[in-house]
C-alpha cells in the first residue's frame, strides 16, 4: 500500500533533544516508531518530518536561534546520510520525481513558530525548504496562544505578520495546536488553504487540540487537509484505545463532507500512548485492514492513506 503522513517528531528525537537517546539510533534504523527499515514495505511513502520546537518554553531568541539550528541540522544530515532512497522535497515537482523513483518523498515543517524569532532564520526556514508551520505549539509566544494556553486569546500581530510573511513563500500554516481563537484569527487574515495536520474531532472527542465541526468545515471550504492523530487521548477518554476509535473520527469528518480533505498526521515519536494492535508505523497496515472490514472501499482507503495528500501537495506546493 501507499502511506502519505502528514506530522511526525521522529527528527526531534534523533536530535540531541529527544526525550529518549536510542543507541546510535538514525533515520534508517532506530527503537523508535518510525525508521525508514520499516516504511520499506510501502510502496509509495511520503513523510512530513516535524522541527519540533520542544516541551519547555523558549525564552530568548538566542535559545529559539540555538534549537532550530540544531533541528534543522539534524533533519539535513539525516536525508543526506539515506539519499539513496530518500529525497528531500520542496516542490511538487520534487515529490512527483520522487514517487516516480520509488523513494520516500520527505518534507519539512516546523512545530512552533516560536522556533523562528529574527528575519534571518524565518530565512533559513524558507531557503532550507520548510513547507508547513504550526503558528504555535501549546504554549502562549510571540506569535500566539496555544490551545493548552488559552484557547480564548489568539495571534498577535507579530503572528498575523508571520502568516502574511510565510505565505508570500507559499508556506502553508498549519493549525495543529493553536487555540480556537487563533484559528478564527488566522482564517481572517489569510485566504489561502490551511493545514491541521495531526488533529481529531471535538465533536467524538473533547479535547482542546482537536478540532470543532465549524473549524473542520472551514479547512474543507477553504481546500485544506486534515491529518489524523493515532495518539490515544485524542481519540478517546477511555484509557485504551481500539482501531474503532480512530473509525470514528474519520466517520465523523466524513459525515461533514469531508471525506477528500482527510488523510494521516499520525504523530510517531510523538505519542506514548497508541491504540492497541498499532505499536508503530508499520500498525497503518491495521488501520487500512480495519477501514475494509467496515466496508470502506479500495478507493476510499487509497485516498485517505494517500492520494488526498498527493493531490494537496500538487496544487499547493
Ligand atoms: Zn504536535
């Protein structure tokens, strides 16, 4: 099968940053949830690798300037060090180039907008290819509130800056995160498609980072993409989590209309809690196997792991 994803922290954890050292773990092959040994077995693979600004605060530019340049860093050396069956992608011509080779389509993005505080490094991030960027991660910064922050406060006028900056680049916000008040900001202050790339429904599940019907539909009206979130207390209040749970998001969504504008923003390596029979990313195979044992066709599966996804890239990218 195909597997286009939307959001994972697997660069962050082979940073010097991780929460977790694996021993001489790299992209190829690492104890964690997501290693390009493993995504082997899709035939076609594309993976939005996240910058991730980190759990603790940044408190100075310097700091920010410190964590992005190291982050970066880590992501450049990891694709050069598995070129061979891996390209790092910019544009749609670059992913169309890399499907047609058979080699993981990787993209960037960054996870906080706090991680980019002076001109130059918003620079960098554009020069270096950076496609996609969460305005916040759950904290309150320069740029804005998080959803665990305040989910009444929303951009500042740096963030609107930002947006606007961005934009000009053809880099798309994502609003994984960010408060809802912030959402309504942002939708106000651009008109160009937005991401949620690792968010689930309020509505089946409430918790604040994931998303109300209001703000899914406007992500569809507006041609956006929602990723699914395989982390368990997004998907459920229970303690534990089945497959099941993750149906019914995606019911939930397509009920809305909005059955081409979903697709996968798993989170690897950034969830330490997965529903059962899904220890990692080889555990997609169960989503697509459960997804047809409730009657979802080959088409609607396809399109979901993968060609919604495809077809986001190649118009906007
Ligand atoms: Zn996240």
């Amino acid at each position: 099968m195909d597997y286009f994803d939307l959001h994972c922290d697997t660069i962050y954890e082979l940073s010097e940053y991780g929460l977790y050292r694996r021993s001489r773990g790299t992209l190829r092959e690492n104890g964690g949830q997501l290693d390009l040994a493993r995504t082997a077995r899709y035939a076609h693979y594309a993976q939005v690798f996240a910058l991730f600004c980190g759990s603790t605060p940044i408190q100075t530019e310097e700091e920010a300037h410190v964590r992005f340049t190291h982050l970066l860093q880590t992501a450049q050396n990891a694709f050069a060090s598995c070129s061979d069956v891996l390209v790092h992608c910019k544009t749609a011509d670059d992913f169309a180039a890399a499907e047609r080779q058979g080699k993981v389509a990787a993209f960037l993005s960054i996870e906080g907008a706090e991680l980019l505080q002076s001109e130059a490094d918003i620079q960098a991030a554009i020069d270096a290819g950076v496609r996609i960027v969460t305005l916040t991660w759950n904290h309150r910064s320069c740029y804005g509130c998080g959803a665990a922050a305040d989910n009444d406060a929303g951009l500042t006028e740096a963030g609107i800056w930002l947006v606007q900056k961005l934009s000009v680049h053809g880099i798309v916000p994502d609003v994984s995160h960010l408060s809802e008040r912030g959402f309504w900001d942002l939708m106000q202050n651009t008109s160009a498609p937005v991401l949620a790339t690792h968010s689930n429904s309020r509505e089946v599940c409430p918790h604040l980072r994931n998303l109300t019907d209001a703000q899914f539909t406007a992500i569809v009206q507006r041609g956006g993409l929602v990723g699914i979130n395989l982390y368990v207390p997004f998907l459920t209040r229970n303690a534990h989590a089945e497959p099941s749970d993750i149906l019914r998001h995606i019911e939930h969504f397509c009920a809305l209309g909005g059955a081409d504008s979903l697709c996968i923003g798993a989170d690897w390596d950034g969830c330490d809690r997965l529903p059962d029979g899904i220890s990692d990313v080889t555990g997609i195979e169960r989503l697509a196997e459960a997804l047809a044992r409730h009657g979802y066709t080959d088409i609607q599966i396809r399109n979901l792991m993968y060609d919604n996804a495809k077809r986001f890239v190649t118009a906007n990218f």
